[in-house]
C-alpha cells in the first residue's frame, strides 16, 4: 500500500512540476522575443541551450558512474563503440533543432495565449505518432480529450484572429506565420519524442546518456543552423549579441 502511494505521489508531483515548467517556458520565450533592447538571436539560443543540457547531463552522469575515467570509459562504450546507434540518434537530435528555432518563430508572432495553447497540439501529435510508431491502443475517453484539446485550439484561434494585438512589436508579427511554426513544431515535437521513446525501451542505456548523446549530435545541427541562418549577424554583431 505504501509503494502505490508513493507512487501515485511521485505522478502527481510529476504532473504539476511538468505543467509548471511548460508554462513558464512558453511565457518565458514570447517575453524573450517580445521585449524591448536588443534581441538576440533565436539560432545561438538554441545552440546555448543544447550546450547547457550537455554540461548538465554529463555531470548527472559523472556523479552516477562515480569519477572522470569512469565517465570517459562510459562515453567511449556507448558512442564511438556503438556508431549504428549513435547514428540513429541523430535522427531526433536534427529534429529537436528545428523543432526549437521553430518555437522561435511561433513566440515572436503570437501572443502568449495563443502560443501556449496552439502548442499544446503536441499532446495530439505525440499520440498518433505513438499509435502508428508504437502500435499503443488509445481508450474512447483519451481520443475524446484530444479531440476536446484540437476544439479548444481552434477557438482560442477563432477568438484571436478578431483581436488587436497591443505589443511592441505588432506591425511585425504574422499570426498565420506563427501558427504554421506552432504546428509544424508539434508534429516534429511528437515524432521525436515516441522515436526517442521507442529508442529509450530498446536499449539498456540511461535516459541521461541518451540525452548527453542527442545534445552531442545537436550541437553540430545547430552550429550549421548558426551558420546558415544567421553567419552575417553573428559576424557583425557577435555571438551573444543581446544577451544580458
């Protein structure tokens, strides 16, 4: 009895912790994109941000393994030893890259609550990703909820396409443009997350390895997207221009 409301705790806990975290994400990157000064640019964003999850999960694993060499020892076994999986990997972490710059886009042309609710589609994406990769069964009550989730985004959108928008920015701002980043981010959101959920449950490997592996393959995607995106600013500009 104990176990199950240890458990039943942990889930809960887990589920408002999650919900927390999706909030402020998306009203922290539309104030980001939003905000007066100077704004910086989305690609180094995303690269920072994949070079920070790296650093974080590799000491998540250099306290796991128990030293340095160990962590080198579990580097080498699981990514030059294994070049077929670590390829696969690759496949979610170029995803995950525009995935992000994507999410870019849709917080710098839609409202917050546009935003927040536009991408929760990701909730409908990752279930018919996860029916057609996975083969999972969805109960009558889970389709009713999504199908709920895609009325309730067509009505916030409904709502805002009659509304003015008061930013700083709104003679800037393109609503279809933003949406479209918003949809296609979720779709890209729910195929990589079951592909590396499939991945996950095919293999041994810890979840924080799998993630030290994506943010390795990552950072070159997003270097290339710095370079093609954006060489000519970074270059005049610097790196971190806008950051504070």
């Amino acid at each position: 009895m104990k176990s199950n409301s240890g458990s039943n705790t942990l889930k809960y806990v887990s589920l408002v912790t999650l919900t927390v975290q999706n909030a402020l994400l998306g009203l922290s990157m539309r104030y980001a994109r939003t905000r007066d000064g100077d704004m910086f640019l989305s690609s180094t964003a995303v690269l920072m941000s994949e070079i920070v999850k790296l650093g974080t999960c590799l000491a998540i694993v250099y306290i796991q393994t128990g030293g340095l060499q160990q962590l080198l020892e579990t580097l080498r076994d699981t990514i030059i030893r294994q070049p077929v999986d670590t390829f696969k990997i690759c496949v979610p972490s170029l995803v995950y890259i525009i995935q992000n710059n994507l999410l870019y886009v849709s917080a710098s042309h839609l409202d917050a609550a546009t935003y927040q609710v536009t991408y929760q589609l990701k909730i409908l994406t990752t279930a018919m990703f996860a029916v057609i990769i996975l083969k999972k069964q969805l109960l009558r009550t889970q389709w009713f909820s999504l199908l709920t989730l895609v009325l309730g985004v067509v009505l916030v959108q409904l709502a805002q396409s009659s509304e003015h928008i008061s930013s700083t920015n709104a003679s800037q701002q393109n609503k279809l443009l933003g949406f479209s980043a918003a949809l296609s981010a979720c779709c890209l959101s729910g195929f990589a997350g079951i592909y590396f959920e499939k991945m996950l449950k095919g293999s041994d490997i810890s979840v924080w390895m799998r993630n030290v592996q994506l943010s390795l393959c990552s950072i070159p995607f997003g270097l290339l997207t710095c370079f093609i995106t954006d060489s000519a600013a970074i270059h005049e500009k610097g790196f971190f221009f806008g950051y504070d």
